[in-house]
C-alpha cells in the first residue's frame, strides 16, 4: 500500500490564477485516490472564489504525472469499484465542464490517468522532453478517467485507437502534431508559459468561457458512466490481479482472459 502522509496536492495563486501541483515525486505523482479527492475540493472551492478565474494543473519534480497509483488500486468488490469511479468522475467533470478553464503544464512522464488529466484540460503546454502513453491495457483495465472520451476529441477516432491499443510512448512533438499537445516548450519552461496562458484567460468574461466548456463537454456524462460500468467490472477480473500483480513485481503479465 502507498504511504498516504507522502501525498499532498500543492494550492498556490497566482493572482487569479489557481496553481495544482500534483506533489508526490517519489512515485512519479502517481494519481492517488487521496490526490484526486484533494483536487475535486480544490477546485469546487475555485469555483465558488469570484476571484479565481483559471486553473493550471502540474506535477512536481520534474514529472506530471505517471498515471493511477496501481499499490492502491484493492478493489474487491463492485461497489467498492463503482464508488471509486464516482469519485475520480467527479474531478473529470470539474476539469471539463467546470466554469474555469484548465491548463496543464507537462514535463516529464504524463502516463495513464495523467495523458487523462492533460486531456481533460482545455490546453496542454509541454516541455520538449515530456512523454506521453496511455498504458492502461498493460495491467488489464481500459482508458479511463474520461479519456475514452477526451482523447478521440482530440485526435480522432483512429489515432485514439492505436494510442489506446499499442500504449506506445510518444514525444512532445509528436503528441503535438496529432492534438494532444498545444504548445511545446523548453526543458522547464511549461509552467512559465502556462501560467501566461492562465493569465490571458482570467482576463477574458468569465461567463463565456463557462458556458463554452459546457458546450464542449457535450457527451462526456454518457461516457462517464460507461466508463463507470466497464472499469468496476475489469477491476474485479483476474487478468486486473494479474496485471496488477505483475506490475507490481516487475515482470511481464500472463493474461487468460478471464
């Protein structure tokens, strides 16, 4: 199990500007439960403060984010996986259809439940060394937080195929190129320049920009609870223990398909 005291999520303002660092290094800031249930609160208090206007999401330590923190992921039964959906539902929702406008800042590894996070933001600014995989197929779960969605929004259906199948590592660049990434930067430089896109956007009427998230985010409740459905499931197979398992001693997984 993880050492829940060794995560924390990071609240700084930049004026009207809200700074998440996702701040647990030693494990690449893996997404934890208690991360993700400290940034829905975050940002459900953001969005009641007049005074914010724009959110910019990273990671500390040189990393975004290396996905789902797999040490925590003991589901053992189906409730205990649909609750856990809910909850990480909760923060995709904020992010996409949320009144404030989200920008990621990536350097290093944004893997798994971090491509989620940078694709559920509304722009990805990252540094040229970031690199980004989904991965999830590898412990035998599906996509999820969203990205079923998110990601084909972006890239389309057939580049979203072939991320979410093959888990191939990507660059900056590349994910540049097919829409992931927006804007790519310096080794160091993603928070700086999306901390100036904040800028601009907290500048702008807030209302607009609410109401077109909203429009954007058409779909994404009737893929949540797909996502829902499908992922509780898969936690309760044994390929998900054997994935898991595997990860979890470094070696390569047998799967039966059961």
């Amino acid at each position: 199990m993880s050492d829940v005291s060794s995560m924390r999520l990071i609240e700084e303002r930049d004026g009207a500007v809200l700074i998440l660092t996702i701040d647990q290094p030693a494990r690449r800031n893996a997404l934890a439960m208690p991360i993700r249930t400290a940034m829905i609160a975050a940002l459900e208090k953001a969005q009641a403060d007049k005074g914010v206007r724009a959110v910019v999401v990273t990671g500390a330590g040189g990393h975004f984010c290396s996905g789902g923190d797999i040490s925590g992921m003991d589901v053992d039964s189906a409730l205990a996986g649909r609750e856990r959906m809910r909850l990480s539902h909760q923060l995709i929702r904020l992010m996409v259809m949320g009144s404030l406008p989200v920008v990621a800042a990536v350097e290093g590894f944004c893997v798994g439940a971090g491509l989620s996070l940078a694709c559920a933001s509304d722009t990805v600014v990252a540094s040229e060394d970031a690199r980004f995989a989904a991965g999830f197929g590898k412990i035998g779960l599906m996509a999820d937080l969203g990205l079923p969605h998110t990601l084909p929004m972006r890239v389309g259906q057939g580049r979203a195929r072939q991320i979410l199948f093959y888990h191939g590592q990507m660059s900056a660049p590349e994910a540049e190129r097919i829409g992931i990434v927006d804007q790519v930067v310096p080794k160091g430089h993603a928070l700086a320049t999306a901390l100036e896109k904040a800028r601009f956007i907290a500048e702008q009427a807030p209302a607009p920009m609410a109401l077109t998230k909203q429009m954007l985010g058409e779909g994404l409740d009737r893929a949540l609870e797909q996502e829902r459905h499908f992922q509780s499931t898969l936690f309760l197979t044994e390929d998900f223990k054997e994935g898991r398992a595997a990860f979890l001693a470094k070696r390569t997984p047998a799967f039966k398909g059961n």
